[in-house]
C-alpha cells in the first residue's frame, strides 16, 4: 500500500477498489474517466501545499487566525450593516447542533425537525413585523429588499424604482445590480440636518409609472423616519407600493412598518442571534400580507402548516411550490436555492427566549445607551455628538469637521487605543464631510462608552 | 417527539434569557431612551412573542434537531447534484475561533490580515483547481454566483457597446434551474437546449442557437445526469465566435478536482460551491459560499472589494474599475470560505484528485447495482458517467403504479432519502444518486440494498411503498390543499390561527 | 438505529484519524523509535482495534447520543436524591475557553491566576452557603468526598491519640450507600440507625449508639424520603459530646440554599455535589466534584493543595500540617468547579434562595397530585417533605402485580423515565421524585400525568404495563442469566465473541 | 410582580405560584418549611455578590480566564500525570453532544446510547491492554491504582503491599489514603542509575504476607521498567498479585503488562482524547482477566452485552450488581458512585478513530520526538538529556545539577521565553539532586524542541 488512506475517503483502501472495479468490470479508475478527451486531462499536478494532518492543520489555521483583532479584544463602535448584539449560548448550542448543520434538502417526513423550527422562525418574525406571511431567509437585507423591490414591480407591472439617498449605500448597490435591466431607480433627497425624506422631492418624482417607494427605518445613517403615515398617504395615492427595510431588533420599541402602511417589509436577521463572523452572519427576510397577489410573487421557499392523518399532528411542506424557480426555471419568479436557512431558525431560538419583554428591553438598552454616547460626546470641544437634529435607534452619525483631523487619522489612532472607532462617511457622504458612522448597543457598558468618549478626548487633543 | 408549535409553549410571565441592564447612570442621564421616539413611529402594545423559560425552548428545539436527519446521521447520497459530503468536525471547531467568529467586517485592514489570508490563499488554490485568474468569495450561494456570472456577461458587452444586442443566454436543459433563472432576472431571453439521444448536448441544436445576439452561454458538465459532455471545447469556442461568454456551473465538481478544469475547456468563467464539492455543511439551506472564478480581463467586473496581497501584506481592493457592484453585504460568508480552505489542505493536490476519483468510482459502482434492480434505469447513454447519475423508475412506475414520489417517503423508513429531481421531469420518475467520495463500500451497499427492497415491496406488496412513511417523525401529510390553496395555506402560526375553525370554536 | 458494535465495522485500511507526522529528519536523527524498547517490552502483532474512516466512527456515535436520555430532553425529574437541573449553555460555552482546557496543572501559579481566582471565588461562595470555613474541590464526586471526610475523621482521631479507640462512624439508613461504603474502606465499623415510625431519624437510638467508640456521624438532611430532621442540632449536640465528628451529606442541597446551613445545624464538615445542586452536568456518569466544605479547625486536615488569596495574588497551598494526603490528582475537575461559580454567579443570594423555594414549592406540589395517583402513596409523615419525596407504588404491586421496575420501563415508552431508588428497599416498591426548579407547572403534570396513565394501565391492562417497554430503542432485554452467570456475562465484546457460538460455529 | 422571573426558574412566575399553593393549600412557600425550627434559620442574607445577567457572566469569566497563559500560548514540556496529546476533533464532537452532557443513571433502555458506548469503551481498552474485562471508568489513575491493590488485597486476603519507590508520589499518596489502615505498605528500592526496580531488595521484602506489588511500566520517570518477567515470576513462586500502572497512549509500541504476568492493570485515560481542563481530563481504568474471582471484587460498574427479545439485536445491563455498594452499602466493594463516564466514552471514541495503526504511530512519534529531545538536550554543555540510562517513553529525566542553577530559577526564565519547562523533581526525587521530568509527545514539532534546546542554552548560557 504506497497511498496513505485518508481519513475522509474510505474506499482509497486499495482491496476494496478492486472489489468495487470488478463489479463495474473496468480495470482501473482512470477508465472511468474515458469520456473525457485527453486534451482536456490535465497533465500536470496542481501547486497546492501537500496535505495536513488533523493537528498540523489546526495549527496552521490557528497560526494565521491569530493575526486577527477581534472584537473581543478591542471595543467595536462599528455597525453599518453588521451589528454587534448579545447573543445567548442556546442560540449558538442549537446552530452548532450536528444534525442542523449537516442537514439540507430533505424532505417534509425525515427533515421534519427542519421545517418545523422554519415555520416557527417565520411565525415568530410575524409578530415582530406584524404580517402574516414571512419567507424562509434570504441572503441578506440587500438582496431581500432587491427582491422586495421585484415582487412590487411584478404586482403593480410598473417599472419605476424610488429610492432614499440615505439607502445605505451598499444595499442601493445590491438592489440596483438586481434590478437592472428590468427596472429604473431615482433618489428622493433628503433633509440634511435631520436626515428626513424631502417629501417635496417625493412628490416631484412619483410619476404614475412609480411601482415602489423604498427607504430605511431605523435608516442606515440610524435616524428614524418618522414620516411614515404621510408618505403612505402618498404611495397609496399614486398606486405604488411601499417597501420598507427595517432593523428587527428596533422592534420591540419601534412600530413596525406595516403600522405606517407598508406592503413589503424586509431587513437583516443578522442582529438577532447570529455572531458577526466577519459579515457571514448575515441574513434576509422579507415580510407581506397574506393576499394571493403578494404570495405569488415571493421567489422563495414559504412552509407552510399541513395536518397530517393523526389528529392534532403537524406537518410542513412548500406553499405554493410551482411559482419558484425550482419548479419553473427561468419563468419561476426570480429565482431560488440554498441562502440562510440555519441562520433562519437561529433567530427563531433568539425570539423564543427573549420573549415580548426581551424585546421591549433589548431596544430600550439600545435606545439609552447610544443616547448616552452622544450626550457624553457632546461633551467634547469640537465634536458633535450626533450631526443629525432626530431621533436615532443604535447608530448614529458623529461630525468630526472642527477637530483639524480627518475620520482615517482619527481612527488609526483610536486603534492604539484598542478601539475600533465608528465607519468613516467621508466617501459614501460626502455631505457631512469628516464624520463617522458610530453604532453603540445593548452590550456596551457604561465604562466602554465612557472609556470611548476619553480616548476620543485624548486623541483630538493631543 | 411531538413537539407542539413554540407559540402553545406560552406561559406569561417566563422568561429565556436576561439582556444586560442598562447601567443606573446611564438611565439618569438620558431618560427612559423611548419617548423621544415619535408618536407615530412607537411600538404600541405588547409583541405578540411567547414566554418560556431556557429549558423548555432548548428542550424545543434540540427535539427539533434530532427529528432532522442530517449528513451526519446517515448514509446521505441521495441528493445527486449537490453533493453532500463528509463535513469534517475540524473545520468546524476552527469557525469557532472567536478570532474569526467576532470580526467585524469593516474593521481595519491592519487587524484582520488573517482572515484576508486565508480569503487569499483560498484563492490561488481555486486558480489552481480551475484555471481561472482570480476569484470572488462575495456570492452567497451558487444561485448567488450564477446571478454575478451574469450581471458579468451583462456588463461586459455593455463596456464594449453590444449591451442592448446581446440578449440572449443559452443554456441546457439538465443544467440547474438557476442557471435560466439568474440569466432572467438580468434580463435575458433564455434558449435552453435539450439533449440528444444518447443524452449529451447537442452541438447543432448550438450552432443554430447562437448568433449575433448570443451574450452567454452557460452549462453545467457534467450535467445533472452525470453525462460528461466530451466536446465542451467545441461548445465554447463556437459560442466565443460568436462573440459571447462562456460561463461554466460548477456546483458540483466532484468528479473533477484535478482531472481536467474549466481553462482548458474555454471557459471564461466558473463558480463552485464550497458548501458541496469543498464540503462545507449545508446548514439546513445556507449561507453557502460560490466562489466565482474569471479570466484575467473579466477580474475588473467582479464584485469589490478583492482581496490582494502585496508585500506581505493582505489589502481589500475596492477598487475595480468594471466592477457589476456588489450582489452580497460585505465579503461573503467568511466561515464557509475558512471551512473550505482548511478542508484543501487537508487533501493537498493529491488527495484532492483522490477525492474525484473515489467519487467516480462509488457512482460507478452504484451506477452498476442500481441498474440491475427491477424497475430501476438510468436513461441516455450507456457508461459515461462520472460523479452521479440521474435514474429513472419509470418502468417500476408503468408496472406497479409506485412513483418515485412514493420511494422517497418510503425511504424514510430506512432512515435513508433521497430527493426526486428539479424540475420539469425530463427524465421520468426521476431520482439522482451522487455517492461521493465520503462513503464506503458499505455504506453504498446498505443504500442499495434499500432501493432493492422497496422495489420488492414495489412488485410483491405496492401498498406498503404507498402509504409510506410508516416509521417516520410524523404521519402522512394532507398535502395539496393546504399547501396551495389560498385560503388554506397558513405560513406563519399567526395565520393558522386566523384560518382553522379552532380559533372560530374558541370564539 | 440498530448500530452494530463498533468492532463489525471494522474495514482494514480504513482509517479515522492521522496523527501529526514525525519530522524527516529527527527520524533520522534517532532512528524507528522503538527498537530501543527491549524485546520483553515490545508489543508484540498487532492491536486488535477496529479500523474505521472517519464519517462512520462520528455517524455510530453521534446516533448513540440520539439513543440517550440527557436531561436537555425529557422532564428529568424522576432520578430523586440526585438532583437533576437545568444545565446552563453559557456555563458549558464558557468551559470551552482555551484558557480553561488547555491549562496543564502544574504550570507556574503566575499563569494560573485566573483559574485560582475562581476557585477562591466559588470557596467564597460555598463558605456563604454552608457556614463552613474553608473548602476543598479537589474530591471528584460525591463518593469521593464523604471518603475525604472520613480520612479527615480518622486523622484528626489520630491526631488526638484516639485513633485506635474511635472506630465507628454512624449513619442512617436513608442516607446514600455511599456514607457507608466510604467510612468502611476507612476501616469504620458502621452502625446504621433506622428512622422511627414517621420516617425521623431515631433520637434515643443515637443515643444509645454514640460511646467513647463514636468517631463520627454522617447523615444527610432531609434524607432521601425528603424528609427533614427538625432536631438535627440535638443529633449532633449527642455526637460532639461524644467526641465524635459530625459530618453532613449535602450532596442534595437543592431546597435548602440561603434556608439553612450546615454550620447552625452544628456540623464540622459537609461536602455539596457542584453536579447536582449547583447545576453542573451528570455528563453519564462524571467527572464531577464535590465541594468538602470545614470548620477552621479542620481546615489543616483538608487534601492540598488548596488555594489561598493574599495581597491580590493567588497560590496553592501544599503545606497543611495535618493534611490527609491526596484524594485525586492534581486540583479536582475545574470545568465543573467554573461551572458552579457561573451558575452562582447567574443567580446571586436572592436567586439562590429561590432557587430553594422553588425547589420545594415544585416538590409539594408532586407530593399532592402523586398521592391522588390510585396505588401511589409516600410512606411515614404526612407532609414535612422539602426537596424530594420517596414514594412507593406498594399497594399497586399487591393489586395489580405491576413492580415499580415495570413501571419504569414502561415511562420510557412515554419519553420520561425515573430510577427506582437506592437499595435495601425498606420503603417497598419505590420511587423518588425530585422536581427542582428547574422545571415548570406545565411540566410537571405532563411527568404526573403520565403516571397517572400508567396507574390506570395497570389496574385496567397490567400487561402492556409489564411487557414494556413498547417503544424504546430496544426491545426488552432477558437480564437475568446474562448479567450474573459467569460463563454468560460478556464484559466486552472479545469476551463476548469467545463466549458466544457465534464464534464457535464459524470455526 | 416586584421580582423578576429568572431564566432558570420557571416557576417564579407569581400567578403560577399562586395555583400551586392551593392544590397544595399552603399560604406561601415558606409555610412548607415550617418543619425547620426557626433557629435553625438563615436570618441574613448570604454575602454573595448580585444575579448577572448572561452577556455580564460571560464578560465576567472570560475576563478572569484572561489572568490565564495556556499551553497554546506558551510551548509547554510538562507532563507527570497529565499530559498534552493530540486531541482529534470527534472528540470533542461527542462529548459536547447535549445528549451525553446531560445524561445520568438512565436505564438501559431510554439510555440505551450510553450503555452501548460505554460497552464499546471497555471492549477497545480491552484490547489496548489485552485483557477480557474492563470497568467502567474511575476517578483517575491513582484511585484505579489504590482500588486495583484494594481489590489484589480482597482477592488473597493479605495486607501487605509493596510499591516502588519510583511510583507517582501524588498516586503514591491516593493509594496509602486509601489503603490505609486496612493494608501496610512498604517500598522497593530502585537503581539511580537506570530507574530499574531493586530485584534483590524485592525478594527480601516480598514475604509470606504480600498481597500485591504495585509498579508503574512506562513509570512516573519516563523509563521502562524491563524486568516485568522476572518480576511476576518473584510474585507468582509467592502467590501474590503482581498490579501494573500503564500510561495507555504507550501500548501500540509497548507489551501491556497483561503479557509479562500483570494480574490487574490500571491507569489513566486522559492521554486518550481529554483536554488537559487543569487536570480535569484524568480518568481511571481498571483490567484484569475474566474470572469470577477478579470480577467479584470490582467496586465499579461493569456494562455487560445482552440478547434482547428481537432476534440480533443487542442490549446492556450492569454485570453482577450485587457486589456493589450501590446494592450492599458497606458490605459492598468499596464504592460506587459518579466517576468519569464521559471521559470513557471519550477514549472509546479517540481508540475507535486511531485504530491499530493510529495507536502505533503514536507510540513511535513519541518516542522519536522525545529521544530526538534527549539527543539535542545532551548536545548541550553540563546537561544531561536523560540521567537514567535506560530506554524511556514521552517522559525522561533531565539533569541541570552542573548548570549551576536551580530547576525552579531555570523555569523561571524559560518561563519569560514563553516555555513551560518541565517539572522540578528536586524535592519528590532528592536522589537526584536539580533535575526537572520533561514530557515529550506527538505535538511536539521539531522546531519546538529545537527552541526548547536553544532557550535553555542560552539561558544557562547567561
């Protein structure tokens, strides 16, 4: 036996080949490959570094993960899409589950297990969100509001596509990728000193040919849109939908959408549950009532609750498995497959524990605590706590324009201070000019934000 | 188990989990936090949540779990064209790594020079196993990358000014759904071409398709019936005189790892899904990972950032000057990338062909065995399959009436599945099997044996197969009406209660 | 599942795991490695262990952990005097920290602070819970305590010059079995004292057993009926004023935390099992710890090393002058001991003591709606019963024939199941229940339930009682021959394999 | 409701207290105390510091942990009762199943999982040591050696016992606490210069009355005790039992004592998949051959195949309970109660992925790196690699006495090179004057050792 069998391959064992040979009466594998012309064969070995054994590996990996920061180690300020939350060690025992991880595309009987906590995770974000129907997750808020933006301009068959400016800009970059061709954008202004949408511009651009509205509340630059109702008002008028994406952890404070005459909610599940990971963490869900026309437009998976011949027994299965891809192809809406289904049932485990009162709180910790920073930031000669004149849920943008340093300098300074300082606006918004995007929530202690606030000091003084 | 739905589990009062307080000062500074919220934009009334204490949700949903068959739990071949493999407990525990687990994506580049290794590093390994020039990990999904492959194909007769002439992709019929279905929703006419009769692409069905209009052509090779298509070159060069794109679904290499690679085909570019072939778990449907292969003059389109390495040093290049934009938040699902590199090196280059090797041998293997059960066949050409094959009960079904669908729910009784197929049935009665490298002799044999037995059942005894499953978490479903009736259909708990007579009853 | 034994899946050549190679060139720097091992000490062939890939070693075990019973799973309520709670997922998160697993016992104390510290920490605690002075956490369950106590109780007699005189040490017979096997290995002749006709501890039968031949007393308090000795302090008033030592089984604390405590009791030592009260994990059997709480003046008896804080540093003490030696190796299990401290620290004084409450709250409330249950009953005094009740199915055996043992193996058809209790049987029939906190209304009268449905099977259908279990992983067992006949009883599978014809019909 | 409801406690629910009272027909709970005379009463509140919530309890411990240098930050060369292995992920895979986290003293049937791998357990030790039984795991080690020499005194009624002077002083003291005052225990000389056991000074001391003979093989000192013939020969012309400690993780290269007249056989499972936990991995085993005589006298539990009524199927049970003291209080074998059953499902687990081969290159990897050490160390001037001449396995003796340091200064500096030197045996081994015990295994790289042998150059060098 010159070969090494490998722990991961089985049947290298060298008998059993030629057991298995026998039966397909062929002399060796390379016969199997036959049909593929030499010319296509490669003939040389591919320069990949010779294998590792379990213990090398594991030190390799971790020689090169160590050269990593992590958030653990110095204090994140960090947000703009990806969030630092508490998550519960049931979230992450059940994610880590053997059977979750490993599984995929079984069916309604053996997979049970999976549809079943599914169906609760769509039922759960329903309550959030106050909607009866909830999609199986999607790959992240960007591409859940593309697709949200999608389904409106299927139901209403117009081609028209308003966007904020405050849409944060990778999500308008994602939503007009997947757009395009098919559907045109134009940006509605906004109101600088508060970040509130310019209704006149609103008005000015919603043309009939309009098939939807999308905007952000709590908004990307974490002001919250309080317009709501008079927007709808709007929308509703000219026949066009209103999509609006939302952080779900504001929810337990904030009114969902749906109140202020949303048709189509969507946003990242990302803060409920699931570790940042670098941005893997992330997830989509989108959110409709439940009328036939907003149904069928749903690209993705949908589970819905089957009796089964025992009395009072549940099953799971598709709704409406024949509008998808799957089942369509290219004339099935948009289109369908593996997206974050584990990330799906992990929020599911995050709503179940932390309840009504969970929720509630978990907002208003937010709410306090990011308040608390801008006041004590506000403190500070030169600064400006938070630049916008509104209320704001969890992020906030900080004006550095009257320290002389610039939002870079300033934050290559805060990391020798072991602080990761919040996201430089000064290319993405140039209309705030040196100012960064700061995020602060539930899990920063008083002590974090107070060390925050004087290392800012020190910097800007020194 | 019968586990009821969390929302019965509600107990007012109870709780999960405890948030952190809000420090006492903090409190006094700034107020209660909430009122300040606008009238209109407050959250009036109680969330409709349930309240239960820790043990009862874990006891919930570690049952759940175990009514969930995964890989990990059985002999798990059954799902032909995705691969499902071996997920090494390894690379799991290295995802743990709070070093990984806890970054932040935006954080500077300084302090994440090793996670930008390994995206880079992850890289060369996939040029060497593709041919390919560069890769982007952005693509959530093989649906994802399908999606960036042709917003690519789009923006790249855009930048050369045949953007509105080139409106058309053309694809096969045994490649996956995707493949139209992302092609579509970029805005192009789809020519799907069926096979021949021994099951391999047609080459004149192509020649007549292309033209002046052609922007791409996309294929998976092997198909989803494990036909290699031996004249891809031709496929692509006669697509490339036309002036389109080749782009090359590679969900599914298994059969491949270096036996032969995209370059040589004429591929312009190439996706794999790391969640199949470079098995990273499929996590109940995602996040998943396509890592989307270009040839050096598509590298200015991929999606940005990029990662680079100059000097030593691991940057972020945002900076492409074609680039199609973005089609996933931040850098993709860095787990998975992670998972993916640690499983390359634990293979090498060797035991890389090794694993495409075993592959095909396992599905020859089966391929042989299935084929000699009554009922069972495996439509198109003789021999020539690789990694999977994609078989048929037609007979079986014309003989005794059990479908496929039948076998599947039957299957489970073995604690054993498989999936029919995707869509339209183009093979009839389908099943596609794809043994992978990750299984025994032993393993295959049991599978196998399973398949015997029920078309024994099938001929002997059909009711059994019918009424299947009988030994399962749950009883036979009454599927048709509540799953697509309107008025039946309830996709949130919510909605069933608004829909079922129990609420009536109870009012 | 019907997984084989591990050994028939043995497949030469497979293999599960690689080890980290050796250097090329520190082999040749010293050759094989093993030829230097003299011949008398080399093993000889090869080892008889199974070779098995590595999916297939992790598929057996992880569908044996399905066919198991862990208390994430069902209502653990019936394994009564052990105490089976909630288990926190943070604690075991936390356990998991490198720098907790990965530190070898003997590293230098400067780079052990942190561990030291939270051994001190829970000693803190533990001093608040029992009144005691000082604690050791080296005893690694239980058992292993109340051998350490009585170590203690034979030094500090022979200490005193009264080794030899003082040679029996007296229980009770609800206490656990262990008080007495640990105190015979001592070398104790052990008197048992059986309660009066309520279930109490017998006052004048202490009374006539203590003499100057009394090295100590151990008790537990409430016994295993639940029941709690009002006049404890009388008892060891009597053994003190014997010269004895009183020693306190606390191994079940559950309803007592912030209620009473074994100092006021009059206790010099007790030991609390961190595994059950303080909701570290039974993990099947251990490693576990039980916390050996004494008074001051015993504190120099204690096993060392124990730790000390001065001037904001910690240290292990190794210098007791009076110390009994070692009872395990090294420190004890320290995962279990970060566990307990997480667990108090979760719940602070205030939780503690609701802890008790709540204990004993839940317990009442079994003890009514159990003895509603037709043959059901709890033996000796109405009422007075804390954290536990040992009840008896008596009158149900003599009506009906069905045993307690029947009964337990039908509650596994149920999902649930309880152990009958501790031999001898002096309550007839028996069962304990201990619900502890950890569980709500809702569950425990799905547990009451469920024997009630068992009741009225066996007045109504006794077999389906007696021929369960019906739907367990296995089917019932024929025990008897094959546990205790010499030549039938297989202890591992070689044996197994000799002793069987299977073997001796394929020679 | 003043007091919050706790996560863990369900039942603080006030409402639901309130229910419960009236089936009982108490007023409150602590009327259900009433049988505690009031004396006896706690009347203060314990000084324990206030509830954390769950993100406070991890920042908590995670900082304290942070006091913590582990051996994956620092190179670590100690051994000497614990010892850092290669630990195959699958592992820890199986231990961290919730399943067997949480299960206890279920029965065979809803447990029947752990009764099979427990019986797999000892069947793959069985096999390591060549023996028919094996136990259910003990404490660790030494209590495996103190219950072995227990049950050697049990089997033929003699009290004395005889031990090397070269056993583990910390098993040493487990087995006297043990032992004593039922048995005597006198020790056996060895030879400084190669460790071996004193056959003279054990033929004078192995009179009528020796029940057992107790010796470690590979000892604490890392060499191989080579007389074991020899040995058992003395002790069988005397009718004692001859009980060997075994490090396990050594029988792929090395005979189990079994074949050179061991009568019991113990030692510790920790090298065979258990984290190091700060001495939290040892486990203890026990093997003897299978006869009624050694059977009879084994405290612990013993898991036993049986038929079930189903035709090829298997069940488990407890052999002979009836000599336990769960069954007969003090008339049993000692006792019986939680040991360590994880850790032996553990070891089944690591045996079951190494399999013969995996056990041989292990053996051999330690055995080459740890000589390859030994080479290097001796290269160094006044040090002597290895004082024993003799051959050793993963552990040998190191000789600082002509560096003109002592062992603790010595560790002490290698200590701020990041090293963990090996263990001071100056005040356990006096005879050998300023020597450390080294331990060297499979994790071991080259590139480790060689950094070892240059940091104590140059420390010694200074």
């Amino acid at each position: 036996m010159t070969q090494k069998v490998h722990p991961y391959i089985p049947n290298m064992v060298p008998k059993v080949q030629e057991e298995m040979l026998k039966v397909i009466g062929a002399k060796n594998i390379m016969e199997l490959y036959s049909c593929i012309p030499d010319e296509l064969k490669l003939k040389e070995n591919m320069n990949i570094p010779p294998a590792l054994t379990e213990y090398e590996l594991r030190r390799h990996i971790e020689g090169i993960l160590n050269k990593n920061t992590s958030t653990k180690e110095y204090l994140n300020f960090l947000g703009a899409g990806c969030w630092q939350h508490f998550i519960p060690a049931v979230c992450d025992e059940i994610n880590q589950r053997s059977e979750f991880l490993t599984a995929y595309a079984g069916e309604p009987y053996e997979d049970h297990g999976r549809f079943h906590a599914l169906f609760e995770y769509q039922s759960l974000v329903a309550e959030l969100v106050d909607m009866d129907v909830v999609n199986v997750p999607t790959f992240d808020w960007g591409q859940a509001a593309a697709t949200s933006i999608r389904m409106a301009a299927r139901i209403n068959g117009k081609k028209k596509v308003l966007l904020t400016k405050t849409t944060a800009p990778e999500r308008r970059d994602i939503i007009i990728n997947y757009g395009t061709p098919d559907l045109q954008f134009e940006f509605v202004h906004f109101d600088v000193k508060t970040g509130a949408m310019d209704l006149k511009d609103l008005k000015a651009k919603l043309t009939e040919d309009v098939a939807a509205l999308y905007f952000e509340n709590p908004s990307y630059l974490g002001f919250i849109e309080e317009q709501g109702p008079e927007i709808s008002k709007l929308l509703k008028g000219n026949q066009s939908l209103m999509v609006v994406g939302v952080d779900p952890i504001s929810l337990g404070v904030m009114a969902p959408p749906s109140h202020y005459g949303a048709d189509i909610i969507c946003g990242d599940l990302q803060p409920l549950g699931m570790h940042m990971n670098f941005s893997g963490g992330q997830a989509g869900f989108i959110a409709t009532r439940d009328e036939v026309k907003f149904v069928q437009e749903f690209p993705s998976r949908l589970f819905g609750i089957v009796p089964t011949v025992k009395e009072g027994e549940y099953g799971f299965g598709d709704v409406y498995y024949d509008r998808t891809s799957f089942a369509l192809r290219e004339e099935g809406k948009e289109s369908v497959g593996t997206q974050t289904a584990l990330w799906g049932i992990t929020a599911g485990v995050y709503l179940a524990l932390l309840g009504p009162d969970g929720m509630y709180e978990v907002g208003q910790a937010i709410m306090q605590n990011s308040q608390y920073a801008v006041q004590r930031l506000n403190q500070i000669p030169n600064i400006t706590g938070s630049c916008l004149n509104s209320p704001f849920f969890k992020e906030f943008v900080v004006d550095f324009n009257h320290t002389g340093l610039s939002v870079e300098e300033l934050n290559k300074r805060l990391l020798e201070k072991k602080i990761f300082g919040g996201k430089d606006l000064s290319n993405e918004f140039p209309e705030f000019g040196q100012s960064a995007l700061y995020c602060v929530t539930e899990v920063h202690t008083k002590e974090d934000i107070d060390h925050l606030v004087q290392s800012i000091k020190e910097v800007i003084e020194k | 188990w019968n586990e009821p739905i969390i929302f019965e589990l509600h107990q007012p009062g109870e709780k999960g989990v405890e948030l952190p307080p809000v420090n006492k000062e903090v409190a006094l500074a700034v107020g209660d936090g909430i009122s300040v919220i606008p009238e209109a934009m407050q959250r009036k009334g109680r969330l409709g949540l349930p309240e239960i204490g820790q043990a009862r949700v874990l006891r919930h949903y570690v049952r759940l779990s175990q009514e969930t068959l995964g890989s990990d739990f059985n002999v798990e071949i059954g799902q032909g064209t995705c691969t499902m493999k071996y997920i090494p407990k390894i690379n799991e525990l290295l995802i743990r790594d709070p070093k990984m687990m806890e970054l932040h994506p935006l954080q500077n580049e300084e302090t994440v020079q090793g996670m930008l290794e390994i995206f880079h590093k992850l890289d060369l390994c996939m040029r060497e196993i593709s041919g390919m020039d560069c890769f982007s990990f952005q693509p959530g999904s093989g649906t994802q990358a399908l999606f960036a492959m042709a917003s690519i194909v789009r923006k790249y007769h855009e930048s050369r000014g045949e953007g509105d002439q080139r409106n058309e992709i053309i694809t096969t019929i045994f490649s996956h759904p995707s493949q139209a279905a992302t092609a579509a929703v970029k805005g192009y006419k789809i020519i799907t071409l069926h096979p021949d009769e021994d099951g391999f692409p047609d080459i004149d069905k192509l020649k007549a398709a292309v033209s002046e209009r052609t922007a791409g052509f996309v294929v998976a090779n092997p198909e989803d019936t494990g036909i290699f298509n031996p004249r891809i070159k031709e496929f692509t060069d006669i697509v490339h005189q036309a002036g389109g794109l080749c782009f090359y679904d590679q969900a599914n290499a298994n059969g491949l790892l270096g036996i032969t690679r995209a370059k040589e085909a004429g591929f312009d570019m190439c996706f794999f899904n790391l969640h199949k072939t470079f098995a990273a778990p499929h996590m109940c449907g995602g996040p998943a990972t396509g890592a989307l292969g270009v040839i050096a003059k598509l590298k200015e389109f991929l999606p940005a950032p990029i990662v680079e390495h100059r000097d030593g040093k691991y940057s972020l290049q945002y900076d492409l000057e074609q680039s199609i934009g973005k089609v996933r938040s931040f850098h993709g699902v860095a787990q998975t990338v992670l998972r993916a590199y640690a499983w390359i090196r634990a293979l090498g280059a060797e035991g890389l062909k090794e694993v495409a090797k075993i592959a095909v041998l396992n599905n020859n293997y089966m391929y042989h065995k299935v084929l000699a059960i009554r009922g069972a066949s495996a439509p198109y050409v003789k021999g020539h399959r690789l990694e999977q094959v994609r078989y048929s009960w037609e007979q079986m079904t014309k003989e005794t009436g059990v479908t496929t669908e039948d076998v599947t729910r039957r299957m489970t009784d073995f604690g054993l599945h498989y999936w029919t197929s995707h869509h339209p049935y183009i093979v009839k009665q389908p099943f596609t099997l794809e043994p992978t490298e990750s299984y025994s002799k032993e393993d295959l044999d049991e599978y196998i044996h399973a398949l015997e037995q029920i078309s024994k059942e099938a001929y002997e005894n059909p009711e059994i197969v019918k009424s299947a499953p009988h030994n399962s978490t749950i009883h036979k479903m009454d599927e048709q009406d509540f799953l697509d009736h309107p008025d039946k259909w309830c996709i949130t708990w919510r909605s069933y209660l608004k829909k079922t007579a129990v609420v009536e009853a109870a009012k």
